[in-house]
C-alpha cells in the first residue's frame, strides 16, 4: 500500500503514521516529492485495511498497490531513479558503460583490460574475484586476491569497481573493496544473498536471472530494497529459450518493460546474451535504442587465453567503433556519456 499525504501534513501526522504501521508489525518507507510526502507500506495489507488509515489526520489518499514489488515499482516512486557508484550516475538521462575482464586472472591481466576498458570511455570497472561456474572444475576466480588486484587497479586507474559476491557469508569481505556489487544470474533467486547485500550499504547491480521472468526479477530486487538498500541497478543479460544460436537470447522488450513498472535504472549486458565477440556492437546498438541507461562489456587483452568466457570478450581493435556507436546513439537518444569521477582520477 501507499499512503499520499496531503500538502499540509506536518512531520508529527507524518511521524503518527508510520508509528502506527509499525504498531501492527509492517515497515514504513518515507519518501518525500517536492510537493507531498509519500508513505510505502510493506507488511500484512489486511492488517493495515483496518487501521483506518484514511482518516488520520494529514492522509490525503491510500492506495492498494497490485504488485506485490511495493519499494521499487513505480507507484512508490514515479520519477525514475539514478543510482551513483562513487559519483558515476547510472539512470536516466546518462549512458553509463561498465567493462572490463569477466575474471581477474593475474595484476597485468586486469590492468590491461581496465586501460582497455578506459579508452572504451567506461566509467566503471567490471572484473570476477568470485566465479559461479557450471563446472565444479571450472575456474572458480581467485578470491580474495583477486579483489586486492582489483583495488590496485582501481588506484592505477581511477575506475570504480563492479565486482560480483556468490555467498551471503562473504558479503562484508567483498564490500571492504567493492564499490558496487553484483548479483549474477544464478544467484538471483538467493534469498539469503540478497538481504545480505541489501544490508552492505553498497549499490548493487541486479542481473536477471536466466530463466526468471520480470516479476520475479522485480521481487529479487524487492528483498535487497526491503532491507534498506534502493541504490539497485537491474541488468538484463539474456534469458536461456529454445534458440541455440546465441548464448542466451537477449530479451530487449525487457528494457522498456521493467522501466515502465519499476524505477530502477535497466542496463543491459550484450556479452553473456550473445555469448560471441562479433555480437556484442549489434547487440549495444540495440540495448541503446531501447532505452538502456547503460551497458556493461567484456574486455580482455588476449580472450584467445582467458579462463573465462574469451569466446565473447572485445580485443583493443573492437573499441573504436563500439566507443563512436555509443557516442553517436547517446546523443541521438539525447544522454549523456557517464564519465569517471573527476576527484577519482
């Protein structure tokens, strides 16, 4: 539910009613527009029907929402939202490129690749210190040397970084240096992991799960915005379909679809959809014509070697014309280029 408090209501008649929500075991999130104050209720909605909460002094309506991700639809919050890594907006009215290696494999490895990533005009640095692999005997990332290399990098360049945590156990290890974590594909729907990232103080970048659908991609972001956390950026990475001549098949109308139901900003990423190297321009190309606040890349300095999915990461050559197509269509679709921090660099 959402309570709209009138112009006039005061910060006591505001104060009473979320005392009273609370008084029957709901939460209370307050967010204040520019002319009115808004009240999103999470908790038993029949409980909170008979409070008579119409008629406390200050409420001016209350709504009964219909979809149950109450915190991060568009009902609770109608302007959309930008989220900010270390001043690095991703939202709407800027084109936010994320890149860098899917794995961090030795120090000059993810230097390269965050140089690489740099001249691609990124202003976050992706890079795995943790691997959720198929494979048990896959690569599984290097762990907690993996995010010191990440933060040397960060030093040496500038570039906040974006880097993934599989286990709700290592939640506060992985925030020591990340400045944005990420919740992959497979641990979408890992409740546990998710409240503990919503709890982190961290913005965190959500990726749909392979098979979810958007509602329940909306409610995976519900459990991290439930425990206090909003700062969320939803990515689209491609769902698993019948078609087997792509990696994943990049749902696109996702773009615009979660954007017309949720506030959060959408990116999309064209590497794990196409799952190919020659895939990843078109597949930008239509991430930004759509309407994606952002994309985030696979770079590599020699993916002929990488331990993790080489096949799909851009080399040096790619970056020219991947930077003038997101260049050209960001001013074409009227945003602007995120750029890196200056007090960072």
């Amino acid at each position: 539910m959402v309570i709209v408090m009138s112009a006039e209501a005061t910060p006591g008649q505001i104060g009473s009613v979320v005392a009273l929500v609370e008084s029957v075991g709901g939460s209370a999130f307050v967010t204040r527009g520019t002319s009115r104050v808004l009240i999103g209720l999470v908790g038993d909605v029949e409980r909170f029907l008979l409070l008579g909460l119409r008629a406390l002094p200050g409420v001016s309506r209350v709504m009964r929402i219909s979809t149950p991700y109450k915190l991060v639809s568009r009902e609770h919050r109608p302007e959309r939202s930008t989220v900010e890594v270390c001043g690095v907006p991703i939202g709407p009215g800027h084109l936010t490129v994320i890149a860098g290696p899917c794995a961090v494999e030795t120090p000059e490895q993810t230097l390269q690749a965050a140089l690489m990533a740099r001249d691609l005009g990124a202003a976050l640095l992706r890079g795995g210190a943790y691997k959720p692999r198929t494979s048990p005997y896959a690569f599984q990332g290097l762990g907690e040397r993996g995010l010191q290399i990440l933060a040397d990098v960060r030093a040496a360049t500038g570039l906040p970084i974006v880097t993934e945590v599989v286990d709700a156990r290592d939640v506060a290890l992985v925030a020591q240096y990340a400045d944005m974590l990420q919740i992959g594909t497979r641990n979408m729907q890992n409740f546990a992991l998710l409240q503990a990232v919503g709890q982190a103080g961290k913005p965190v970048l959500l990726k749909r799960g392979m098979s979810a659908t958007v509602e329940e991609w909306l409610m995976a972001a519900e459990y991290i915005a439930q425990r206090g956390n909003l700062d969320i950026v939803l990515c689209e990475r491609g769902i698993r379909t019948f078609e087997t001549a792509t990696r994943n098949t990049l749902d696109i109308a996702a773009v615009p679809v979660a954007q017309r139901l949720s506030h959060l900003p959408v990116i999309v990423d064209p590497s794990h959809s196409g799952g190919r190297r020659d895939l990843v321009l078109p597949l930008t190309r239509a991430a930004v014509v759509a309407g994606a606040d952002g994309v985030i890349v696979d770079v590599h300095p020699r993916p002929e070697v990488a331990l993790c999915d080489g096949p799909q990461a851009l080399v040096a050559e790619d970056l020219p014309e991947l930077a003038r197509a997101v260049a050209d269509l960001a001013a074409f679709m009227g945003r602007r280029s995120a750029e890196v921090f200056p007090e960072l660099v």
